[in-house]
C-alpha cells in the first residue's frame, strides 16, 4: 500500500481538534469552573490516538531507522522555526538562552504558558517512533512474509503489555524505560498491526469492546485505589485505566472506517495533514484565552466553554496556516540561496 489515506487524515484532524478542545477545558476552563467530569470527557479522543495512527500510518510504507531519523529532523526543523517565531512576537521576555534552551524542549515564555505545559508530547513522540523503527526493522529483517510480520509484532505488542503491567503495578523491570515510552509504543504498535491487517469489527463487537473497556477501566481503577474522575489523574503517569480510556478513541476509529473508507479530502484531513502545524499553534491559542476570557462575560460554564473553544480552533487555525505557509516559503528561498552558493563555489573552484 501507498499515498495517503483521507480517512486517516481526516481522524488525525479530529485529534488534533480534539487536542485544542481538551487544553481549552483544562488550562482557561479551571478559571471559569469547567468541572472534571467534563474534562475527563473531554481526554477519550487525545494524544494515544495520535500514536496509533502514527503507527497505522507506517504499514502503508515500510520506513528503516534512517528514514524515521530524516522525519525527525524534519520535525525538530519545524520546532525550531516554530520557536523562533513565538520569541519574535514575545522578544520582550525572551533572551538568547531561554530560546536555545526552548529548542531542547525546555521552553519558557511567559506569554504564552500552554506551549511549555504541551510540549512534552513531542520529545515522547521521538522516542516512540525512532526506538520502535528499529526494533520493526529488525522484526521486517527477520520475517520472510507479511503473516510472520505480523505474528512478530504481536509478540513484540504481547512483550510492551507484559512490561506495561508490571510498571503500572510497580514492579520496574527495567528502570531505564521511561514510562510515557512504554505506554504510548502499545498504541503505537497496535496501529501498525491494524494497518497491516485491516480488521473491522461490527456493531456487536464495537459494543461489546467498549463494554470490556468500561469494566477493565472500573476494575483497574478499584485495584489501584484510584478515581477514574478526573482522568488526568490517570493520565500523568499513564496507567491502565488511562490506556483502557485511549482505546475508545481508537476502538471507534477503527469501528467507522467500515463506513467512510475511501472518502474525499475534507476540511478534517486538510488540518490531519498539518497536524503538527495545528499541534504548536493550539499553545499560542489556549495562552491568548487566559487574557481574553475575562473580557467574555458570560457565566455559565456550559455557555462559555463552547464558545472559548470555537476561539482557541480560529486562533491556532489561522496560526497554523500562516506558520505552514511562511514555513515552505522559506525552505524555498533558502534553498535558492544554497543553490546559489553551491554553484558559485563550483565556478571558482572550477576557475
């Protein structure tokens, strides 16, 4: 299999919509009494389905370790240019080490508050793709056809959750691995294995897969003595109850492909195929409703988080196009400029 899937992109844009409606609810929202069952509502579509479609997107085209590396990079160039541009509209409080020190990951802009409390899906996203692609490879290497591939990532995805469940006990076999690592490869894998096989499931074995995640979930949170509500809770660190909570997301991802495989470019996979774009841009959007909510009087919290949100999707829309944009005219110009240098030193070199 090749080329893009609009479907896939279309349910990455629903994630990533997803994502500036949950920040809407947890960072602005607590100033105006956004309670916690609706921020837990709020966390059934979030970063775990981003993993999984990461990894389904990868069976389309089987990538080495040095292609994810050239990815990486790619994305660590988008980070940077991202950083630059939010210093440049904040310079007042942004010194030269606090930049170099935000191209690390380690971002501090007082401005603008959400990108340092969002930016860690990044780095945990580096890790999860490059670590994993080498152990595929290894596993593609080793495996004549597609059915012994597939029976080797099930063993290796058999390997992640018996690893998974001695860390969320306690038991740390292997204290080098970081936990957000472990959890967010099972996703990871998992979707790999879908795009591999393409399973569906009914509406009987829909519903009876969300029943099983209820009672998992029930079961997980009683053995470990903790709430379900608030899932944040659950969610930093990962444990069960929070992976039992990701599959929903993914459980109907997988469940309505039945339906709208094969459907046309929509305005959710045009935002699906700048996911990362909309990814930065949601902590410049989620920052500017702290000022502005004041100045939005209206009560309610159910009345006023609607129209936070509907904010915060206009403003990191608008930020994402315009960062998308002035991100490839710049690769242009300065790759005419490189082109330029490159022949002027072949001509006085050739002189």
């Amino acid at each position: 299999m090749s080329g893009r899937d609009n479907y896939l992109d279309t349910i990455r844009g629903i994630a990533a919509i997803s994502i500036i409606i949950i920040h809407t609810a947890f960072w602005s929202g607590a100033t105006y009494g956004v309670p916690d069952w609706m921020q837990t509502l709020t966390l059934a579509i979030d970063v775990g389905l981003f993993f999984f479609l990461a990894g389904w997107s990868i069976s389309f085209k089987e990538k080495s370790p040095w292609n994810i590396f050239q990815s990486i990079i790619e994305i660590m160039k988008k980070w940077i240019f991202f950083i630059v541009f939010v210093a440049i509209i904040s310079f007042k409080t942004t010194d030269l080490k606090s930049l170099l020190s935000s191209f690390c990951f380690n971002v501090s802009i007082p401005q603008f508050p959400v990108i340092a409390g969002s930016i860690w899906f990044l780095p945990v996203y580096i890790c999860v793709t490059f670590i994993n692609s080498i152990i595929i490879y290894i596993i593609n290497t080793h495996s004549v056809t597609l059915e012994s591939k597939i029976k080797n990532y099930c063993r290796y995805l058999i390997i992640l959750l018996f690893l998974l469940l001695f860390d969320a006990q306690g038991t740390v076999l292997f204290p080098q691995i970081d936990s957000q690592w472990l959890f967010y490869s099972v996703p990871y894998l998992f979707g790999l294995i879908y795009g591999k096989t393409r399973f569906h499931f009914n509406v009987r074995q829909f519903v009876i897969g969300i029943l099983l995640i209820a009672f998992a979930m029930k079961l997980n949170s009683s053995l470990l003595n903790l709430p379900i509500n608030p899932m944040q809770n659950n969610k930093f660190p990962p444990n069960l109850t929070y992976l039992f909570y990701t599959y929903i997301g993914i459980l109907c991802t997988i469940y309505f492909s039945n339906f709208f495989s094969g459907m046309k470019h929509n305005i959710f996979s045009h935002i699906g195929k700048k996911a990362l774009w909309f990814y930065f841009s949601q902590g410049i959007g989620s920052s500017i409703l702290f000022p502005l909510s004041v100045h939005i009087n209206i009560n309610l919290w159910y009345l006023k988080f609607p129209v936070m949100a509907a904010i915060n999707i206009t403003i990191t829309f608008i930020c994402a196009e315009f960062l998308s944009s002035a991100y490839i005219l710049i690769c242009h110009y300065l790759s005419i400029f490189y082109n330029f240098l490159y022949n002027k030193a072949l001509f006085y070199l050739a002189s």
